[in-house]
C-alpha cells in the first residue's frame, strides 16, 4: 500500500496530460479513508446528524464530525453497519429513522 503523495507522474508527453487532469488528481488526492465509526450526534448548529469518523493513518485528535448524508455517499456500508451494531443508541436511532436506514 502507497500513500497518493509518494507517487509521481510518469512523463511521456504523448500521454496528453493536461492541467485539468493534474488539478483533478490533486484535488482528490487529498481523501482520506475512513477507518471506524465512533459515535452518532444531533449538531443542534448544524442541524444534521453526524458521525465521529476516525480516519485511517491520523491519530485521534484528528477525528472529525462528519454530516451522515455524506458518509451515505461515501461508505455507506459502514454507516448501515455501524447502525445495526449501535441500534440501542438513542441518537443512532434519531439518525437511522431520518435517513432511512434499516
């Protein structure tokens, strides 16, 4: 396994790389992969449901509150796993009744 940014264009200008092409990798070079699930919450300021995402590679402190309409694009068999696992849970509840997870 290589991290994105230990790897290097190969230059071969008859590949046709263009500027909209190397924007595009970069920009998405920049994912990161989300390891767990930790916890539900209802951000009153945000006014959506989120997940406590710790992303893989980053310690704890980097651990983010990530809105749950996203991770359903993103990883949404872990978000349904981590429902069913955590069904009991109050704000797992809430999340899963307004996002239409079984």
């Amino acid at each position: 396994e290589a991290h994105a940014t230990r790897l290097k264009f190969y230059a071969d200008f008859s590949l046709g790389i263009t500027e909209d092409l190397l924007a595009h990798v970069a920009h998405n070079s920049e994912e990161h992969v989300v390891e767990k699930l930790l916890q539900a919450r209802y951000g009153a300021t945000s006014a959506m449901h989120q997940l406590l995402v710790k992303w893989r590679g980053l310690c704890k402190l980097e651990n983010t509150w990530e809105p749950v309409q996203n991770l359903l694009e993103d990883v949404p068999a872990l978000v349904k796993r981590f429902a069913a696992q955590n069904k009991k849970d109050p704000a797992v509840k809430s999340m899963a009744s307004a996002h239409g997870i079984a």
